[in-house]
C-alpha cells in the first residue's frame, strides 16, 4: 500500500506496463529505482543473463560478440542522469494530441554504472566511412496494426545515434541502476544510457550494435520519435535528438491552500540537454515579476538540477504559480506549446494555481449514507 514515504506510481497502461513517477512527491536527487517511471513499447523480454550476449558489427573492422562478465570486467564509469521521455506532459497539449497520456512523472534522474560505448566500438574497430551506430533492443512487436502508420510486421525497438554522440563521454552501455543490477523493466541485463538527450534513445535490452554508414531510418526514427523543423523554409521531418530546457513545479500542486502571512516553499527539478541549468526563475502571479529560485546539490552535467524558492503571500487570493528554466546555451523554457513538435518535447511553462486563505483551515469528518 502506497505510503507518505512511499507513494503510489501512477500506471498510464498496464500492458506493456508503462507507469509514471508521482513528481509531487519528489524529495531527493536521485530517484529510487522502485519509483523510477518505466517506459515501454512492447512486453519487456526476458532475458538470462547466462545466455546473453552483445553483437557488434557493420561497418567495424573485427565484429565482436561480448558476454556481461566480459562488459562487466572492463573499466567501469558512473554517469549520473536524467532521462525524460519525449512524451512527458503531453497531457498538457491542446487540443489533446494522440498518445499514452503523460502528466510530468516521465522522468527521473538516476546514477547509471556501466562502460563507455566508445570502449566498445573501439574494440571493434570502426571504419572511416561510419556515420552513425545503431543499438537495436531484444524487445519486439507490431506496431499500430492496420493503421496507416502499421509496422511492416513485427520489429525491434531500434535508434541510432550520431557516431559523434555514441563515442561521447555521455554515452554509455550501463548494467548497474543507483547501484544495483538493472530491473527487467529498466533494462536488465544491459542498455543505453544517452546524456542530455530524450528517453527514446536510451535503447533497453541491447542485444546487437550496429555501426552504419548511411543515416538509419528506421521505424522509431522516421515515423515515430520525429519533429519538424523549418530552418529551410518548408518543414521537414528531423529525428527527435536531445531534451529541452524544462523546470517543473513539484510543490505546491493545483489547488493547494496556502496561508496568508505563512511562508511556503516552491520546490522542483530543472533540466535540459547538453548544456547545464544556469537559472531558474519563479512568478508567483502577485505582480513582482520573475523572481530567482535557488538551485540546490552541486552541478553534475547530464544530471537534474532541484531548485527551491520561499514565498510568503501577504493577501488571500488565487495566485498562479509559474517557473521557468535557463540554460547555459542561453535556451529559455517557453511561455506557449509550440506547433512543430507533434505530441512531444511538451517543455513550455505549465502553471499551478493555488488559494491564499486567511487561516489554516479544519475539516470535520462527515459521513454520508
């Protein structure tokens, strides 16, 4: 039974399990595994651990097939970081656009051990002529079954990654979650773990890597998981690559009672994509503008950022609490929804409305037959 200390997750779709972190009750810098939202698009697999194994090949030198004791012998590293998936707050959309339904729980931070990816690709010897490199997962299925946008029969999950990103020092093949050996559902026994950029990248249940010379386009990359952009003028199709700058409220939630003359703590999560949160900033709709909020815990790039701002509301009234993030690219979170993103990088300001009363109020417990 969910608890003060431990709530209940919120499951979006049963199956495949696809279940979303209560953001509102957000206290630490690392989320626990058990809370840790889980994302999937078909049944997660099992997999033996026993029998496993990672297949490199492609345009490499010498392909190579790995066991986990062969990963797990080599140097390790610990990236801490947060993954968002690019359909988080897509509640928020409107009118409301098609897809699982997610509040601002699709996203966690988490401290991810595993090997460098490039480590892996070194082995294996990548060609000159490599543009990207494609992480394939052992899950599967059909897609959107006689739909216009149907699968041609059952398919991987599958992304690629620019060979720039996938030799990056924020890249890695991760076997170990906040310390201990990755869930079924969060990939056991070994997956993608792609710094600053959307969930859809973190590729789970990798089996096979593929290093490819054109660019991939893929089902998860070329129908799904895309925007557009219109820097040529007419809008293209272009893969959805890193996060947006993003802050959310945690505390209060919408419809919270606050006391006039009380001071109360706003408090949340900031992030963004390859740069580092810079600012955040906090309006509290009583006519002083933007205000600083002060970030907590030390930088740790690729990681959240929590934030805090203490407020004392002076009259009673309805107030309109907003928060907005900067980035070390200078992107500010947008006030609006913007149209080219389909259903998802839903980043722009989402308020929460609270009530000043003049005193704290009691309840008598009333029972109704």
């Amino acid at each position: 039974m969910p608890t003060p200390e431990q709530p209940s997750l919120i499951v979006r779709q049963k199956s495949p399990p696809n279940i979303e972190f209560p953001f509102a009750s957000l206290s630490d810098w690392l989320i626990p595994t058990e809370l840790f939202f889980v994302r999937n698009h078909f049944p997660s697999p099992e997999l033996d651990a026993r029998d496993w194994r990672l297949r490199v090949g492609g345009a490499v030198e010498r392909p190579i097939e790995l066991d986990l004791d062969s990963i797990k012998a080599m140097r390790s590293t610990t990236l801490t970081a947060v993954v968002e998936c690019a359909g988080n707050g897509r509640v928020y959309y409107v009118p409301p656009r098609e897809g699982l339904q997610w509040q601002n729980g699709a996203v966690g931070n988490a401290a991810w051990t595993g090997v460098p990816l490039r480590e892996i690709l070194e082995m294996a010897g990548v060609k000159r002529t490599a543009r990207e490199v494609l992480l394939i997962g052992a899950d599967s299925g059909v897609v959107d079954a006689n739909k216009k946008t149907a699968s041609p029969g059952p398919i991987a999950f599958a992304r690629s990654l620019p060979l720039e990103k996938a030799i990056a020092d924020s890249t890695i093949l991760a076997y170990s979650m906040n310390g201990e050996p990755l869930t079924r559902d969060h990939g056991y026994p070994l997956r993608a773990v792609v710094g600053g950029w959307f969930g859809m990248a973190w590729v789970k249940w990798i089996t096979d890597i593929t290093v490819v010379e054109q660019p991939f386009l893929g089902y998860w990359q070329a129908r799904d998981y895309f925007r557009w952009e219109r820097s040529l003028g007419e809008p293209r199709l272009v893969p959805l690559a890193e996060m947006e700058v993003k802050a959310q409220i945690a505390r209060p939630v919408q419809g919270t009672r606050l006391v006039a003359g009380q001071p109360y703590r706003i408090f949340g999560a900031a992030w963004s994509g390859e740069a580092a949160i810079r600012q955040v900033q906090v309006c509290t709709g009583d006519g002083r503008g933007w205000r600083e909020g002060r970030l907590l815990e030390t930088e740790s790039p690729f990681a959240w950022r929590l934030w805090e701002y203490m407020w004392t509301p002076e009259k009673v009234g309805r107030y309109i609490l907003r928060c907005r993030a900067i980035d070390g690219a200078g992107c500010v979170q947008p006030d609006l929804q913007r149209s080219d993103c389909e259903s998802y990088a839903a980043n722009w300001i989402v308020p929460v409305e609270v009530t000043v009363v003049p005193q704290p109020q009691t309840y008598e417990e009333e029972f109704v037959i």
